[in-house]
C-alpha cells in the first residue's frame, strides 16, 4: 500500500519536487514559502541554497534548467518583483531541465507589506500557473509543473497562499524518480536574449501559449465537479474548500491551471448552470477573462478584493446566514518585539534623541509602531537606505540630520547593498544603521551570507559587513553592542552630526537564537521604585506597571538583556544571575 503522510502544503510541494527529481534549489525566506526550503535541504542528492534575493535564487535555477536539469526558486510574491528581470527573458527562453517558480502570496496580509496576485504576474510574462487547493495538490502539481515546463519549453509558476502553504492535508508519497540529465548543446538562438533572438522567441512564446490554452480544456486538474446547476461555481486554490463545504451540492468547475485558462471548458461549464459565480481570492483574475468571453457572472460584486477568504464569507454573501465562528471571539493580539530583542535598545536610544528612521522590512519594522515610534517609512527591502538618499537630494543634508536609515542584516545583503552603494557613490551624508542581529529573524532564523552558515547547516566564512562598507570607501563604519545605551547614543549623536556618510553596525544576536541566552533575569524591587516610567519607554512585554504604579517584572518573559535596569535611575530593577 502506498505511504501516506500528513504534511504541510510547503513541506508537500518539497517532497513532489524531491520525487520529480529536482536537483538543484534556491531560495530566499519569506512566510509563507519559507518551509519550502527548510524541508527539501532535508532529502538526498538535492543541492539547496538560501541565495541573496530572489533575483539571485531564480538565476541560479535558471543555470541549473539550462545545464539539463529540474531545478526550482522559491519565494513570497513580493520576492517575485525582486525575481521579475530573471523570470519576463527565461519565459522567453524556456526550460531544458524542468524550471519550477514556488510563489506564495499572502491574502489577509499575515506577514507581508501588499496583497498582490501572482497570477498577474504569470499572465504578463506569459508563464503558466498553477494552483493547488491541499497538501495532496501542493505535491501532485510540484511534480506535473515540472512536467508542464518540459512538455511545453516554460517555467512554470506554482502559485500557492499562506492557507494552503500553512496547512496539513494527507499526501501519498512515490519513491524519487530523477530524469537523466539533458545533455548540452549551444543553442543561441533560443538561450540569448538579444533583441534578434528575442523577437523569434516572442513568436514562441505566444504559439505557446495558445497551445497550452487549448490543452487547458483537457487537462485533469481543470475538471467539473457537476451538480445542482441552479448555481455553478469557478474556483481554484483554498477558495474551492470553501465552496465544497458551503455548497456541496453545487456545480463546480476547479481550476488547477489559473493561466492560461481553459476558455472551452469555462464556457462548456457556463451553459449548464443558471447562475454563474467565481470564487477567488484577490484580484477578478479568472472573472475578468470570462467577462471578456461576453460569459455572464458574478464575482467581485459578491465579494471582496482585500483579504482572505473563508467560508464564513460564502455563507454570510450567499446564504445570509451568521458566520460559523466569529471573528471576535478570538482576542486580538498585535505584533510586538520580543523580551531581550535588541532592536528595542537602538529605538529606545532613536526616540529619546528624537530621530527619525526611514525604516525597512524585518522584525524591526515594528519601531513604527507605540511606544516605539521612530519607524516612519517602510515600502520594500532595502528600500529605507535608498530612500534616506533621496530625501537628501531633494531637502539637502541639513534635513536629514534628524533621520537615520535602519536595516536588519539579512536584508541588507538582500538589497541594502545595492542602496548603501548608491549613497556611497552619490555623495551621501546619511547615516545608515545596520541592526545586525545575526540572522532573519522576521521570517523565523534562516541563515544568509552573513551569518557563516549555509541552509543545510554547513560553517562557512560569515561575509563581514563591516569590511563590505569600507570596501565602498565609506570613512565612517562603526560597530556598537546593542544594549551599550550609553555608547549607541554616544554614537548616534557623532555620526548624525557629521556631514559625511557613515555606517553604524548595532550588534546583539536575536534574543530568540538557539544558544543565545542572557544567564540572568531582572527583578523589580519596588521600594526603590519613584514610578516614573522610565523603564517602561522601550515597551519591553516582560516590564509591567502595577495598580500601585510600581513596576513588575513577568519572570515568565524575561529575557534578562537588562536594558530595562539601564534606564532606572533608582536601582529599582536589578539583574540577577540564574
Ligand atoms: C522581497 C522580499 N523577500 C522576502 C521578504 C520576507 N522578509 C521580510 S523581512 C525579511 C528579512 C528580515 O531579516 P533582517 O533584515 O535580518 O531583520 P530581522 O527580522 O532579523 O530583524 C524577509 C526575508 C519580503 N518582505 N520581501
């Protein structure tokens, strides 16, 4: 009897694309497509990387599909923008070894700065998509995508969401079966991308797709589910799970290839149901071809453009019934740095000499946010550097004299290099912080170049950032212990003063790395409290005002970094061994 197994869909879609044989994989972490990775560097006679940045991680696997074998990137959506150059040419050039993108994308926005849709994305450069709605699909569709793409000379987009990548569902497992690896062959016309060579190949790639459009209406995992034709519904992903458990006894035509769609079987599906509803989430993707097909239906009429879908929102849109489980009954609990995190020191220092920050994307974002309130701008990694640059080019050096640029580490050897570089070039007077806390700890501790470990675990030679600011002639490149207030403020102050670009390194490993651990805890001695509030400005969870307006300390939470008993002028907190 075949193995079956209950696996997340991202540890799902490891597991199809080991059996398809994949040989080569790269990535960048981002929730919800991190455990892509973390789960295929645990199989056999794979090679699987963190890269730099998504542009990077899809190159290499582009090498990899050119030098004859399945190779796959995975990425979140916005790290498919980062991907966007790599992926408009090798959709013109198509794959010789199987070339599988893994896009997640984040409707409900659970840890992401937009809700865009991949299948955009795929529809503009002209690649299919795929789009699974479990575990078992996540697993099956890795393994056809790599089929797809040699049958077809495409990369192929495996569009998942953070419902489908985050949840558990059965999978039946195959042994790996590994294609031979394709022999080369210099092949110019197809593998350089010059305007002569391009134009042959946009010929291609619309001949491509047109055929892969027709197969659509053939294809397994685009199939109708028939029922009561009262009300049919087109759907595809999570949303589907939807439909069968409010409707079970609707029509249903699920759609596993999103792009291009299968026009006939759309319109085969139409005529048998009286009223024609789509189901999808994010944006009228599917909708808005059928409408053009001069289909009637309804969509986006019925239900939202923003958020994640559920089957609460079916019921209440299409039965006016109440929501199963309501929303409220679950206690809102925001974002919040941790106890011990070291961001917290260098916000506390920023606010209290009334700096701002052109902020970036990590755990350190949440500076933005009460009591912190330094962050006052976030777009794109590796945007806050860049942007400090064009805010002094537009007011001059004196305006940002009262700003700073901060990024973690792991996103400034994604792009904050290209931007540092910039400021170095163009005459900057910024000051840059680089929030190093050894790892990428927003999307939960993966390694980079930076770190001095490889995804599977390898010690390598950590890329020094000092070093690579002064390679870029940068005078001014200065490392601070985190939790050293005194110093960090000391710092701050000098380097804003200056009038020249400079580099301030903030260390402190992540509170929350295996083996970093303070050996002490802090307790409140409340006799010596004056309740002036003091330690309780960097928002730390673990400092408490009591009734009274003493301070407690939750035993429970700290984390013993001590930087609460640095801003009593009481000796009302104390730090003691554990
Ligand atoms: C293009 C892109 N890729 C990936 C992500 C997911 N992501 C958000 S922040 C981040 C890096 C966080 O690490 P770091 O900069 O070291 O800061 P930390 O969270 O450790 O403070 C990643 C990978 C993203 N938002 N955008």
């Amino acid at each position: 009897m075949a193995k079956k197994e209950i696996m997340l869909g991202n540890a799902a879609i490891a597991r199809g694309a080991w059996e398809a044989g994949v040989k080569v994989s790269a990535a960048y972490p981002g929730t919800p497509s991190t455990e892509i990775s973390e789960n295929l560097v645990k199989y056999p006679d794979v090679y699987a990387e963190w890269s730099p940045n998504e542009k990077v991680a899809a190159e290499v696997a582009i090498g990899a599909s050119m030098a004859g074998v399945r190779a796959m990137c995975s990425m979140k959506h916005v790290g498919l923008n980062v991907a966007s150059d790599p992926l408009y040419s090798v959709s013109y050039i198509g794959a010789k070894g199987g070339l599988v993108f893994c896009v997640a994308d984040d409707p409900g926005l659970y840890s992401s700065q937009n809700e865009q849709d991949t299948r955009l994305i795929g529809r503009s450069a002209h690649v299919p998509v795929l789009e699974p709605s479990d575990s078992a699909e996540a697993h099956d569709m890795t393994k056809l995508a790599f089929e797809l793409s040699e049958k077809y000379d495409t990369p192929v987009i495996l569009r998942t969401t953070t419902r489908i990548g985050h949840s558990q569902g059965t999978v039946e497992l195959s042994d790996r079966v590994c294609p031979d690896d394709i022999p080369y062959e210099r092949d110019v016309m197809k593998n350089v991308m010059m305007p002569g060579m391009a134009k042959g190949r946009h010929v291609y790639v619309e001949e491509r797709e047109k055929k892969m459009a027709e197969d659509a209406s053939s294809m397994a995992i685009n199939r109708i589910e028939p029922g009561d034709d009262e009300t049919g519904f087109i759907t595809s992903g999570v949303a589907y799970q939807y439909v069968k458990e409010v409707f079970p006894e609707a029509s249903v035509l699920k759609l596993g290839l999103v792009y291009p769609l299968p026009e006939k079987l759309i319109r085969e599906f139409a005529s048998k149901v009286k009223r024609l509803i789509i189901f999808e989430e994010l944006e009228p993707f599917i909708e808005t071809y059928v409408r053009s097909w001069g289909i009637e239906c309804e969509g986006k009429e019925l239900f939202t453009l923003q958020g994640e879908y559920s089957a609460n929102l079916l019921r209440e849109r299409l039965k006016s019934e109440q929501a199963k489980v309501s929303a409220k009954e679950v206690p809102n609990r925001p974002p919040i740095l941790c106890p011990g995190c070291p961001h917290r020191s260098t916000y506390y220092v920023l606010k209290k000499l009334g700096i701002h920050a052109s902020g970036d994307i990590g755990c350190y974002t949440l500076g933005a946010v009460a009591p912190l309130g330094v962050v006052d701008t976030t777009v794109c990694m590796g945007a806050s550097i860049s942007m400090l640059h064009g805010m002094e080019k537009a007011r001059g050096a004196e305006y940002i004299k009262k700003w700073v640029a901060v990024i973690g580490d792991s996103t400034f050897m994604h792009t904050g290099i290209n931007s540092l570089e910039d400021l170095a070039y163009n005459g900057s007077s910024a000051t840059v912080m680089i929030l190093d806390n050894s790892t990428t700890g927003m999307t939960g501790h993966q390694d980079h170049a930076a770190t001095g470990r490889t995804l599977d675990g390898r010690e390598v030679p950590a890329i020094s950032i000092y070093r690579i600011c002064k390679a870029m002639n940068i005078e001014h490149v200065v490392e601070v212990d985190a939790f050293d207030t005194a110093e960090l403020e000391r710092v701050v102050k000098e380097e804003t003063s200056r009038d020249a670009l400079s580099v301030i390194i903030v260390c402190a490993p992540c509170a929350l790395l295996k083996g970093q651990k303070f050996p002490y805890k802090v307790r409140a001695l409340p006799d010596k409290c004056k309740k002036c509030g003091m330690c309780l400005k960097p928002g730390c969870p673990a400092v408490k005002k009591k009734e009274d307006g003493t301070i407690e300390i939750d035993d429970t939470l700290c984390n013993g970094c001590g930087l609460c008993t640095q801003l009593c002028n009481f000796g009302a907190l104390e730090r003691y061994e554990i």
